[in-house]
C-alpha cells in the first residue's frame, strides 16, 4: 500500500503535495542518521552518541558506524528503495562489515576514528556525553569498546526509506536465529519537505 501525504499550512484553504516527497540520493538517508543517531531504534544503553560516516575497514568504507556510551557499536548500511541492492546483497554487505570489525583491536579502531572524525573516540564521546547530561563510565569505556570488537557484539543496522516486503522477511529470520550478541534491524526512515519544514 502506497501512502500519499499531503500538506496545509495555517491559513492555506487547499491541500497539496509537499515540494519534496523522497531522498534524491542515500547520501541524504546516511546524513539525516549521522546528524540524529537517535532515530536509530535501540535500548538507550546501546543507543549511538556518536557516529563516524564511511569508516574505513579493509575493503571499503561503512556508511556510518556509531558508538553508545556504554561502548555498544552500531554498524549501518543506508540504501534507497530504488538501488538493486536493497534485496538480498545489502544484508550481505552488512555481515561483511561487522566481520571486518570483528577482533579488530580498540587502537585500531581508535585511529580509523580519528582518520575520520579529527578527534580521539573517548574524546568524541566525552564531549557529547557532556552535552547531552549522559552519565558514563570514562574508564570501562575502552574496555567495552575493545571487548564488543574482540567478540564481535553489534547492532547491524539496514537504514532504507522503504522496507521491501523480502527485506523484510530476510531481517526478521535474522533477528530470530542470530544469537544475542548480534543484532540485525532494518529501519524505514521517509522523507517529506516544503520550504524550511522538514518531516
């Protein structure tokens, strides 16, 4: 079922369509997600306080990769509905990149961090856990990081703005035969603007 919105300002008489009613590149998804890692869906303790766009791993670049106070990492992969790999190989890609994390050590993580994002991890995440009120534990910090990398414990994440119903399918027998320590989520993010609104 396709859904069509429409819009009125105050003091309009007629509905209309929005200016923009899509993303015109997954750049746009991947930007909306690194600006906001609180749209993605997760318990708060495993909730992104920073994110990095395409960090680096032995074959490539991750669209984004975030990390929660308590050390949890988010490994996610944006496309549009409209990219043939939506189906099958975005799932794929995503297990390609957790097991390129996988045993990687904190140093080395550490260092892709600041390659991408001009600051040291711990410092990245001191400064918005200030920001933001968030208690954290400074000293486990690198330990859980450096622990969740050695067993290779993410959160993989497909970022699309609209779940096909074989993704869908293929996400949900993840979910229900992966074990506890990997978890796999799509998450459908829209995208509707008209002047300076945005939804």
């Amino acid at each position: 079922m396709k859904v069509t919105m429409l819009m009125k300002r105050k003091g309009e008489r007629h509905w209309r369509m929005p200016a923009v009613s899509a993303y015109t590149a997954e750049r746009e998804l991947q930007a909306m997600l690194l600006e906001s890692p609180e749209l993605l869906p997760a318990e708060e303790e495993r909730r992104p306080i920073v994110m990095a766009d395409e960090f680096p791993v032995s074959f490539g670049s991750v669209d984004l990769v975030g990390v929660s106070a308590a050390g949890w990492i988010t490994v996610v992969e944006c496309k549009l509905r409209a990219n043939s790999e939506i189906k099958r190989s975005i799932v794929g890609q995503l297990f390609a990149y957790g097991a390129a994390l996988w045993e990687m050590s904190y140093e080395d993580f550490d260092q892709r961090w600041r390659q991408r994002m001009d600051v040291a991890l711990i410092e990245h995440v001191a400064t918005q856990a200030a920001e933001h009120g968030v208690d954290w534990d400074r000293d486990g910090f690198v330990a859980a990081v450096a622990g969740n990398l050695e067993a290779g414990r993410f959160t993989l994440v497909v970022a699309v703005d609209e779940i096909t119903a074989e993704l869908r399918r293929i996400i949900e027998y993840l979910s229900v035969h992966t074990v506890g320590d990997v978890a796999v989520v799509a998450l459908e993010l829209g995208y509707v603007a008209d002047g300076d609104c945005q939804i």
